[in-house]
C-alpha cells in the first residue's frame, strides 16, 4: 500500500481499489491511503461479505463494485442455462454447477423467478434490483422497484447457506477473501 500510495502521490495513478479482501485487509489498507472500491463477489447466491467485508466498506465509505451479480448467469434462466455451456466453459468445473447441487440451487432460482413474474420483470432483473437496492450499483435495474416485503422475502430464500457448492471464483475455481498477513510477519527473500 505505501508503494501504491507513492504511485497516487506523483500522479501516476488517480486510485487504488482492491479486490476479494478481507474486513481486516480492508482497514490496514485504507489505514495507510484512503481506498476507493473494493471488487468482490455479490449477489443473491453469495451473501457472506454482507457480515464484514460491506459494513467496513460502508463504514469507511469505499464503494464496492460487484462482480457476478447475476451468479455466473444462473439468474438468468436456471439450470436451464447449464445445457447451453460449452465443453470448455469454466462454469462445467463450479460446485454451485455440478449436478449435486443444481437441483437444490434450481429451487432458489424457481422461487426468485415467481418473485420476478410478480414484480414484472426477469429473474435477472429481479437479482440486480436486489444488489441494487442495497447501494447505488448495477444501474440497469433501476426500474425494478422492490418493497421492503420483497427485501425480506428475497433474504429469507437466499439466506448465506441457502445455495449448494461454495462460492465462485472464476480463474481459481475457489478462493476466500483474502486476509493478507501482518507486514511484521514476511520475511525477505
């Protein structure tokens, strides 16, 4: 971070954003130079950075940008999806895709799509107003308008644990936030 905050400080670049950090991560880092947005994954399938990561952010105003929204796309059609991917599409290798776990995932899907025909619109529209309503993200689902009873409905058939086969993390397959270790911990090579 003193590295990057040197970059910032002779104008060679404007900000500095991080990305899958941990709460604590978080903190150090913007302890050191103020961070502007911090990129992970959000949606109604991957709930865990609601308990730390997005309240440190909201406490020390970063924005966050989501990356996969729509859950690899499962939100845009179900299971129904899973047929059209290629052999070599990464998706194939994804716990949440694997045949264990898509039938349980399927029944999420169904009941955010009866949510959706009653709201108007589509699955997809209906899961980017859900991340929408909780900041000013994903501007394509503005005319998506959602009742606090929508809210709570949405959260209580998305719960954290509601989705089988761990997050996603494209290029790894899996990875947790990070928590980098204390600077007084590495040793030079």
């Amino acid at each position: 971070m003193g590295e990057l905050k040197k970059l910032v400080e002779e104008g060679k670049i404007k900000y500095i954003g991080l990305s899958e950090a941990s709460a604590s991560t978080i903190r150090r880092a913007h302890a050191v130079h103020p961070i502007t947005a911090v990129q992970l994954e959000w949606s109604l399938w991957s709930r865990d950075a609601e308990e730390e990561i997005i309240p440190t952010c909201r406490e020390l105003g970063i924005g966050i940008v989501c990356y996969s929204p729509l859950g690899c796309g499962f939100f845009s059609s179900g299971a129904k999806m899973i047929e059209n991917l290629s052999e070599n599409d990464t998706r194939n290798r994804l716990p949440r895709f694997q045949p264990e776990n898509v039938e349980h995932n399927q029944k999420l899907f169904n009941r955010v799509n009866e949510i959706a025909a009653r709201k108007g619109c589509s699955p997809s529209q209906l899961a980017l107003a859900w991340v929408h309503q909780h900041g000013n993200d994903n501007i394509a689902a503005l005319s998506v308008k959602l009742s606090t009873e929508d809210m709570a409905e949405l959260e209580t058939i998305a719960t954290a644990d509601a989705v089988k086969g761990g997050e996603v993390f494209w290029w790894t397959g899996h990875l947790e936030n990070s928590d980098t270790p204390p600077l007084s911990s590495w040793k030079a090579t």
